[in-house]
C-alpha cells in the first residue's frame, strides 16, 4: 500500500468516527453532477475531471482526485466544507456560498481560503517543504474562474497564511479561542486531521 492510500484511510477511519454521515463518491456517477458539469464547464473546462466538491452530506471525487497522490489532501480540503456546513448549518452555508454568484463573495472565499489553509498545513505536516510555491498557486485557484472571481489574489495569499498559521499545532492555544476568520470548529477540525497526517508520517518514517 502507499503511502498516499494509508494517509488516506486512516483520514477516512477518523473522520467517519468523529462526524458521522459522510460518503464519497465518484462525481462521474452522478447525474446531477454531470448536469452541473454542463453549466460550470462554460467557465472552467477543468471543473468535471479536476475539481471535487461536497454537496450535503456527499463528497464527489473528481476523475483525477482518485488517481492522484494528492487523495489525502482533497479529502481533506472537501471534509473540511462538510464539517463547516454542519456547524452554520445547510441554509446558511449554502447561500453564503452561491451569492453572489459572481464577482466579490467574502464568504465563498472564506470557506475555500479555510479548506485551503488546513491543505497547506497537512502537506507541511506530511514532510513537504514547497508551501510557498503551493500557497501562490492555491491564492491562485481561489481567485480564479474555479470559483468565480470572489477575491483578489493578493487577499487570498493573506487569508489562506493567515488560517493555516492559526491551525498549526504550536499555536494550539487558539482552539479555546475562535474568531471569524478560524472559529473554534475550524481549529477542532485541523486539530484532529493534523494528528493523523503527522501519526501516519512519523509511522513511515519509523518503517523506512
């Protein structure tokens, strides 16, 4: 097995311990998911086979998602909008996020720049020291046509450094102590996948 499916599955075995309710499923087997490939196509081509998304209580792994060594990471990004939607609720969550559709949308950037942050994070975790290259590319991603436009690039660098830097573990003070940008759920959230991501590392590390 690799190292890449046993950070994999030992994410999937705490998650379905600690929140309940999820499934993951390939997004090429839902129709609603190839109809709104149609619609989202005309503004990124890459939507259907490059972007997985959560929608309710479903995770959709795109094509290449699952043949990529980045599984663990998008698991993680898609998790951390199911556990948000949970803790504001479907309504609240949902409406932040589509309106405006296009254009500035403070809270769809907030929710892609949080799932962004503990990405980036996890991948330090794991070992990876290239967060500088991959933070410029994910400010990228979220003020790009992927997500409509709802940031500047430049805000997006800021609020993803700032979200990850807050999740880190040496700053874990901050779990008692939430705040718009990292509430308390968020700092949970990270708390418990950095513990998995950093058990699996030094357990590979111990096994080389």
């Amino acid at each position: 097995m690799t190292a890449s499916n046993n950070l994999t599955d030992s994410l999937l075995e705490m998650y379905q311990v600690e929140y309940p309710g999820f499934k993951v499923i390939d997004k090429e087997s839902s129709p609603l998911m190839r109809f709104l490939g149609i619609i989202l196509g005309i503004f990124s081509k890459r939507w259907m086979d490059s972007v997985s998304m959560s929608l309710l209580n479903t995770i959709y792994l795109s094509k290449n998602a699952r043949d990529s060594t980045s599984l663990p990471l998008i698991l993680i990004h898609e998790m951390c909008h199911f556990v948000e939607r949970k803790n504001v609720g479907s309504w609240r969550f949902y409406l932040r996020y589509i309106f405006p559709p296009f254009g500035k949308s403070w809270y769809r950037a907030m929710i892609e720049c949080r799932a962004y942050a503990i990405q980036l994070v996890s991948k330090e975790k794991y070992g990876y020291l290239d967060n500088e290259v991959t933070l410029v590319r994910m400010a990228k991603t979220v003020s790009g046509p992927i997500y409509l436009w709802p940031i500047e690039e430049k805000a997006a660098y800021h609020f993803i450094l700032t979200m990850a830097r807050a999740a880190k573990p040496s700053r874990g003070c901050l779990l008692d102590y939430g705040s718009s940008l990292t509430p308390v759920w968020y700092l949970e959230f990270s708390r418990k996948t950095l513990k998995v991501v950093g058990d699996v590392y030094d357990r590979q590390l111990a096994d080389k």
